[in-house]
C-alpha cells in the first residue's frame, strides 16, 4: 500500500470525558487512487486526514506513506515530507490578508532553496481554477469562494504526490464545483494520489473508478457510492 493506517486511534480528553475520533482504524490506500471519505460533521473524518498527513500525533496505531512510518520521523523529515510530497487544501481557505493572491499561492515554496522559482506555474494554477489576472488583489478582494479557489491552487504549488483534500468545494457554486473537480480529475490521471473528506456522495462519481469510505463515530468502513 501507497498510504497505510494499521489500528490507528486518536482520543481527545474533554471535561473529564475520553472522546474517540479515530477508532482503531485499518486503511489503505494505492498509488495514484481517487479516495473519498463520507461522513457527518463530527464523524471523525478530519481528524483521520490530519493523522495521515503528518498534523497530528496519533494515540496508537500507524500511519505509513511510501513504507515509511510518520512518527518515526524526526520533526524536520517530517516537515520535509508535507512540504514536499503531499498538497493540503483545508476546510477553510486560510489565506495570509497581507499577502497577494500570487504571494499566498507561492507560500509552500518558502521552505525550499527556491520560493520563487515557480511563479509561471502559479499563474498557470490560477488561470486554471479561474482567476487569471487576480494574483495582485489580496484576499480581502475576493469573495469567499474565490479565496477557496486560490487556496486549492496553493495546494499543487509543490506538485504534490498527495491531495489531502477537507470539504474542498464546501463554499462554491455549483459550475465552480465542476470546474475544480475536473481539474482533480486531470491530475489524478496523472497519478496524483487523492484522499478527499466531504459530505456529499456526489462529489466524485465523475472521478475514474473512485474509492468510496463511510466514517461514523471513528470507524471506517468501504462502502459503495449508491
């Protein structure tokens, strides 16, 4: 397996009460599939996306991508790997006010020997998601949903091997939806590995031959898209 998770648990003590958010879970994931995991708010579902990209320790269990564990890590191959392997798009845009659209969409690049050495393919990623000629308005410009289309564009700025993707389209209109979701597809088929947590079941049915996960109270199970 590309992404594995054997008896993974995380646990969140709140006013004296042990909460489970991930249940003893066993996942696995191959090289280059389209993932989607379902589930209602509070279902566990983020935190599980968390716990694969390297954000939060887990309580027990494993978390391996490429055969190699996460929290065998040090902190600085840790950090090497999510800035360089895998793309995040989280469930709120998070862009910086005081950068430029351009500057939020570079900011990835920051940590490597050459932040600005992509700025063409930048302006390539806007155009795609659909705000070709906006990289010198700041966030505050833009509309919500327009700050999440800069904010998927930000996640590709690395060419990521990995999508870990939190309700990526929650705040768009429904032809923006499409449009992004096709641009998921085109770099799926070029073998970008994507794990994507939603609600909606018809998020990915336009996918190739998408994987469908259910999560509830910290359990996953495989389940099919009907």
């Amino acid at each position: 397996m590309y992404i594995e998770c054997k008896d993974l648990l995380k646990t969140y003590r709140s006013e004296g009460t042990i909460l489970t958010a991930v249940d003893h879970v066993d996942f696995g994931v191959e090289r280059g599939e389209f993932v989607v995991i379902l589930g209602h708010s509070g279902s566990g579902k983020t935190t599980l996306l968390s716990l694969i990209g390297g954000l939060t320790n887990p309580d027990g269990g494993t978390v391996c991508i490429d055969n190699i564990d996460n929290w065998q890590q040090t902190d600085g191959e840790l950090a090497v790997m999510r800035n360089k392997r895998i793309g995040f798009i989280f469930q709120f845009a998070s862009l910086i006010p005081t950068l430029t659209v351009l500057e939020n969409i570079l900011l990835p690049l920051s940590f490597t020997n050459d932040p600005q050495g992509d700025r063409q393919y930048a302006l390539e990623l806007l155009e795609r998601v659909g705000l070709s000629g906006r990289q010198d308005d700041l966030p505050g410009q833009l509309s919500g949903g327009q700050q999440r289309r800069v904010a998927i564009a930000r996640s590709f700025i690395n060419r990521p091997a990995i999508i870990l993707a939190d309700e990526p389209t929650g705040d768009l209109d429904e032809v923006t939806e499409q449009e992004i979701l096709a641009i998921f597809k085109k770099f799926n088929q070029r073998g970008v590995t994507f794990l994507v947590v939603t609600h909606n079941k018809d998020l990915a049915l336009d996918q190739d031959k998408p994987r469908f996960f259910d999560m509830q109270n910290g359990s996953l199970r495989e389940t099919s898209a009907l």
